[in-house]
C-alpha cells in the first residue's frame, strides 16, 4: 500500500477516501508547555522543519529517531481493552533515503521487528499491523535512519475499523480570574485543533466563567457560560447542566482552564471514547509534575479507609520499561481527576456534591462507578500537589476527606477521629499553627451535618476564617546560603521519648530552646525530628523558592490542642447520627434537580441557567 503520491493531500487521501480513523499521532513537544526530549523521541529530538506542518522534522544522514517513548508509543493492551478496534495500520509521509521500521516491545521486554520498509525519494504508505490481531499487551512503535537526509511530515497509527459511536465532545473548563490562562489556551487550541474539519463539529469548548469577567471575544471559538462562583463543583455542574440540556451531546472532558496538555491528548481522548464499547469508561489524564515533567504525580487514584491514594506516584515516564510498568494495571482505580476526565453523558447518574474544590472529582467517580483508564500519551502538567499545600488547601482536603469518608466510606468513628487526629497532630507538633487551626475548622464544619453544605455553598465568607500563613519569595542564592535540610537523620530512642514526652519542644524550659533558626523542606522526611527544641523554623515550600516562617508558641499549642479534643468528644457522641444524615441526604445533594435548582434561585446575570 506504498506509493509515490506528491500532489495528494496525505491526510485528505487516508482519512475521507479511504475512511482510515487516526488513533494516535507521533507529536514533538508544543512551545510553552514542559518539555522533556525522553518522552518524545530517542536518542534526542529530531530537527524541526520550518515552515511546514508543525510535527515535521529533519533527519541528517546515519542519524535515527526511535519514538518508544511516552508520547509516542502506542499502548496495545488499552486500545484492545477499548473494543472497538479490529484492524491498525500504521501510516507515514517521509520524503528522503532511509529506512521506516515498526516494533513491538512485550510486557517481558522482549522486543519484535513487525515490518520494515525501505523510504527511496517520496512515500505515503499506510501498512496494516498484521500481528495486531493476535497481539495483547505491550507497546508498538517505530523508528526512522536517514541513509541520506530525510524530511518526516507526519506518521500516525489509525484504524479502518468503523467507531463504536461518534461522539459529540463537550470540553468544559472551569475559569475563576485567570483570563491570560484561559485565552492562550484557547486559542491554542483553537489554532490545533478547532480549524481542523476533522474535528472542528465534533469538540465543542464551554468555559464556564466563575468570575464573570471574561470577553467571550478573547476565547473564539468557545462558549462562555458566565456563572455564580460555586467553585468547580458548581462550574462543571453548570457544564454538565449545559451538556445535557442541548441534547446534542453524547460525552464530556472536564479540563483545568490552563489547559497545560498537548493538544493531540484531546485529539487521542477523543478516539479513545469512538472506539470504547464501555458504557462506563472514565478516561482520567496522567498528571504530570510541571517542575519535573517526567515525573507522575497521579496515574488514577483509590480509596480506601477515608483516604485518596494516587497510583503510580513518582514514576518515572522515561524509561521504556517504566512505560510497561505504567501500562499495567494496579490498585482499584476509581476516580480521575478533572484536570482531565472523560465520560459518557449517558453513564452520570450523580452530580458534584458541592465541595466548592477539592473531593469533587473523587465523589463523583465513586458514585458514577466509571470504570476508570489511564493511557500513556494522554496527560497533563501541573504544579506538584504539595508545593500548593496550605492552610487554605488542608481546609478544603480534610472536610472533603471526612465527609466522603462518612458518605460512602465505612465511616467508622474512630477511623475518622484517627484520620483527622494525625492531620492535626503533624500541623500543630511542628508549629504551622494555622494548618492546623483550618483542619480543627473542617472537622468541626464536617460535623455539623448535610446541612452545612447547603447552607454555604457560596464558600468565599466562610474561607475568612482561615488564617494563611505569610509566603516570601527568595533569589537561588538565598537557598544556597542558608543551611536548609532536605532529609532527616536517625534518633536515638530516648531522643524519641523525650520528644513525645515534651509534645516535640512544647514542654521544654525556656532555656533548653534553641535561638537559632532551623531550616527546613515542608514536606522532609523526619520533620519533627528536625525542628524539635527549636523555636524559630524556616519552612521551604515544596518545589518552589518560597517560605514562610513558623515560631513555637505554647498557648496557641494548647489552644488548638483543647479545641480539637473537645470536637472529637463532640463526634464521638453524634458520629453515627451525623453519618446516616450524610448517607440519606447524599442522593439529594448530587442530584441534577439540585443543581437545577440552585441556579435557577440564582439572577439571570449570574448565570445562563
């Protein structure tokens, strides 16, 4: 199926006339997002042609390019998994001298040439996979040795098998004052992916605009919803509202309104839910840290004991045996996040429960029972989960966790007392007094009922409550100076009691504290081990060149102390009539007529519903 073919539009030829379905494009990095060459192509990047297709590139001669990389590589046993997928075919445009070789690399890394061709002047060829059929798990992926110069315009696995469903894509992006954000982009996207006719009438953006303070002039191409400020929770419930009131739509994608993705995840999101014969399927972007792009920092997430745990965390994406690795499945997945997840519309059966942020995504993937995938190449960046850590964050964490803990959890009392406890006792034995104050307010706010949340869900006044702690940003040479700790050092057991006896330095004379700072990495291992018997503490956010400082104070300890055993008596006596209050009232609370009715209690200027 090779053939010298120079005037014909290559994409045109195997996409309209022959109805081939690209699956997965081979991509290199797009300017202004993190880059990692490792997770596009080895040895190194390819040189990019200029003024030409965007992905073409430049091979000089004796050089090769393999593409066994994260982005690049395509997952066989998730598109098996996906069902709709009998043939593959993997498609190239290269003009030059040279060699095109596919691979397959198997679970026990054993690797298998599938076919070669030899490139002489111009080819367009389209190669069915012939193995595939026979073909489980493992990855497939080509690559490319110039014997003469060469020019790669494009290469793509796709499919002549017929979609499962043509789905009508609903992109909906939460947007709360980040204008620059959302205009760059969407008209990054728009430019991508909007002009494209493949999928210009099929993926449709919606920003709902929390902040109502957005030109729907600046974001062409888009749907600007302007909105009352309920958080994410209320803004993609109002997309979701959005979504299933035109009765068009057939499947959303729940982004950030940064969109820090490539563009082609949208593209492969898109046919990884055309081909997909699960009603059911949740497809969650891999979260990748923007400060080191190869590292995961959630490739899904379960539950269990009242407690979100991310999988895959830390992996590294740039090894190809790591790859195999990332592509197996381990724990029970339930949830993804909505920095990237898509569904059917036809699969909801439950709204956001309305968190404000944080435990909405993972509510509503456990009551929705969507059978969650994750796919090398469809991911996002963002900053690391701990370097946003604040009083602020482990206010709306810790509720979230409690009440998704009594709503759906065992929620048994001591579990969550000790979920709360070790929350609180780890803030306020190191001093970050306000940390610890917001999880005393969210446990106390969690144990008030259902009706909590009903009565607040405009969170911005409650939110005064909480005490932030003061930040500075500091040049590089601040942290080279001073003597920060990043690990922690062994103790002696009778260093370990006298810190537990003391309530780490709370209980110590005056004297015996140390008036010298101790500086410190937030999240260090062994961190209260580090600051004991000090009274001033340093404290390094994670990842960040911020601080803030932290001095040891003992009315504010025993404060906070009396407080929190005094709303853990309180939960004691109530727990098992707060959690069936939760339970009963649960179903209410994330239901569509909910929603319906909250905006439409809300004036016309606030909101389109």
């Amino acid at each position: 199926m090779c053939a010298l073919k120079p005037d014909v539009s290559f994409l045109t030829l195997f996409e309209s006339a022959a109805m081939l379905t690209v699956l997965h494009r081979l991509i290199l990095p797009t300017e202004g997002l993190e880059q990692c060459d490792a997770m596009y192509a080895r040895p190194a990047l390819p040189e990019r042609v200029a003024n030409t297709s965007s992905q073409a590139f430049r091979l000089q001669a004796g050089q090769t390019s393999t593409f066994d990389t994260f982005y690049n590589a395509f997952s066989v046993k998730k598109w098996k998994q996906a069902g709709g997928v009998s043939r593959l075919s993997l498609s190239v445009h290269i003009r030059g001298q040279g060699e095109v070789t596919l691979f397959h690399r198997s679970t026990a890394d054993v690797v298998t040439p599938l076919w070669s061709k030899e490139i002489e002047g111009e080819i367009r060829c389209s190669e069915e996979i012939s193995a595939w059929p026979a073909l489980s798990e493992g990855l497939l992926y080509f690559s490319i040795t110039a014997k003469a110069e060469c020019t790669v315009e494009t290469a793509y696995f796709a499919t002549y098998s017929p979609m499962v469903q043509v789905p009508q894509l609903g992109v909906v992006i939460t947007h709360f004052n980040r204008q620059q954000y959302v205009r760059n982009s969407i008209q990054r996207v728009q430019k991508a992916l909007l002009q494209d006719p493949v999928y210009q009438d099929v993926i449709h953006f919606i920003v709902i605009d929390n902040s109502a303070n957005l030109d729907p002039a600046e974001v062409p191409g888009a749907k600007v919803i302007k909105n009352h400020n309920y958080g994410g929770s209320g803004g993609f419930a109002c997309g979701l509202l959005y979504l299933q009131e035109q009765g068009t739509f057939t499947h959303s994608l729940f982004m950030d309104d940064d969109i820090s993705c490539e563009v082609e995840a949208i593209r492969r999101c898109y046919a990884m839910l055309a081909y997909s014969v699960d009603k059911h399927i949740g497809l969650a972007g891999t979260l990748l840290d923007d400060h080191k792009p190869w590292s995961v920092q959630e490739k899904g997430a379960e539950f269990s004991g009242g407690v979100f745990r991310p999988l895959h965390e830390g992996a590294d994406v740039r090894p190809v045996e790591n790859l195999l690795k990332l592509e197996q499945d381990i724990g029970k997945p339930v949830y993804g996040g909505w920095w990237f997840f898509a569904f059917r519309l036809d699969a909801v059966s439950a709204y956001p429960f309305p968190f404000f942020v944080r435990g909405d995504d993972a509510l509503f993937g456990l009551m929705n029972h969507f059978n969650i995938v994750t796919v090398n190449g469809i991911a996002c960046f963002s900053e690391h989960f701990l370097s946003k850590e604040s009083a602020f964050t482990r206010y709306l964490g810790m509720r979230a966790s409690l009440a998704i803990y009594l709503m759906v959890g065992q929620g048994r009392t001591l579990a969550a007392l000790k979920m709360m406890g070790l929350a609180f006792l780890w803030c306020v034995l190191s001093c970050r007094y306000q940390s610890a104050h917001a999880i005393l307010l969210a446990f106390q706010d969690v144990s008030k009922g259902p009706d909590f949340w009903q009565q607040n869900l405009d969170f911005m006044p409650i939110a005064k409550r909480i005490q932030k702690e003061t930040l500075q940003r500091k040049e590089p040479v601040y942290f080279q100076s001073m003597p920060f700790r990043y690990e922690g050092k062994p103790e002696t057991r009778i260093r370990k009691y006298i810190r537990l006896i003391t309530l780490n330095g709370h209980l110590l004379p005056q004297w015996c504290l140390r008036k010298t700072p101790v500086y410190v990495g937030e999240y260090t291992r062994g961190l209260l081990g580090l600051i004991f018997s000090y009274q001033h503490i340093v404290y390094r956010k994670y990842e960040t060149q911020d601080i803030f400082e932290a001095q040891l104070n003992r009315s504010q300890f025993f404060s906070l102390l009396g407080a929190f055993v005094k709303a853990s008596l309180a939960f004691i006596l109530r727990s098992s009539v707060v959690r069936r209050s939760y339970r009963k009232k649960l179903p209410m609370l994330t239901s569509k007529v909910f929603w319906q009715n909250v905006y439409r209690a809300q004036p016309k200027s606030d909101s389109d519903h």
